[in-house]
C-alpha cells in the first residue's frame, strides 16, 4: 500500500511540473501554426494571380478573426469571388501587433495591418486587412500600383508574428517577442 501510495505521489509531482510546460508548448504551437499558415495563403494567393491572370486577394476579417482568398471575376459580372473555404485563427490568437512599436525591418515605414479590403463597387470594407496582387503576383495598393507596405500581424498576447509582403512580391514570416 505504501509503494502505490508513493507511485501516486511522485505521477502527482511530475504531473504538476510537466503540466505548465506543456500548455506553453501547445500555445506556441497554435500561434506558430496559425502565422504559418496565414503567410502560405499570401502565398497562395500571389501564385494564383500569376497562374491565372487575374487579380487575387488574401481577405482577412480582423475581427471574425479569419480569411480566406478571393479572386476577381473577369467574365459576366466582374466582382470578387471566395477560392477555397475560411480559415479561422486558433482559439486565444488574433489580428494584431500587439504591443509592438515598430514593424519588422526592412518592411514597412510604420507598423499596421494591411489596408482595408475594398468591395466591387471600390468602398473599403470595415475591420478588413487585405493583401492584393495583380496578374504577376505584384502586391499592389488599391490604386493598383505596386506596394512593399502590406503585412498582417497575429498574436496571442505574448508573441507577435507578422508576415509582410515586399515589392517584388517576396513574402517573409518574422516572430517578436
């Protein structure tokens, strides 16, 4: 009884220890894939453009806290068209740069999301972020010339990731802390 008492004991104490690190390791896991995955549909959404010359968007809803891509409508009503399902943000992440003062280096002038998406009439959409690229996969500003400023920013109140889109269309991941 006392070795089953004493066995009890220490899964108790290890238990105890392993039980923290454990929740910090699935939190990093949640936002490091969620940032991952954000920047591998800017990605998408730039070689889709190129392949089928058309103008393609990454739409993000910062506050539904999800996106998803859309491509123009050339033929009979033009317009935007949903590609693909909505990816939601894991639970605790959300669109936002947090407490960061200064974006990535190298990027943008100052820190913010990308701009608001535009509907078909041009009207910019509320609690939108869009990242557009034209028919070669050139991210480009809603007067449809090329832009290095966009970047989306996620976080989970500790850790900041952004993926920011250059010029030439280079995207690149960045983790702050």
């Amino acid at each position: 009884m006392v070795e089953i008492l004493f066995g009890v004991g220490l899964i108790a104490v290890i238990s105890t220890m392993t039980i923290p690190a454990s929740l910090n390791t699935m939190s990093h896991l949640r936002i490091s894939g969620d940032a991952h995955g954000m920047a591998n549909n800017v990605l998408t959404a730039k070689m889709r453009a190129a392949s089928d010359f058309t103008r393609t968007r990454l739409f993000v809803d910062l506050a539904g806290r999800s996106y998803h891509i859309e491509t123009w409508r050339k033929s009979g009503t033009p317009g935007w068209m949903t590609q693909g399902g909505i990816v939601g943000l894991s639970q605790g992440i959300s669109f936002s740069f947090g407490s960061l003062a200064s974006a990535p280096p190298n990027t943008q002038a100052t820190i913010a999301q990308a701009p608001a998406c535009l509907d078909d009439a041009g009207t910019a959409i509320g609690d939108t972020a869009c990242v557009v690229f034209n028919t070669r996969g050139i991210p480009i500003d809603s007067t449809g010339g090329p832009t290095g400023a966009d970047a989306l920013y996620v976080t989970d109140g500790t850790a900041v990731y952004g993926a920011t889109v250059s010029a030439p269309g280079f995207v690149q991941l960045w983790r702050s802390r």
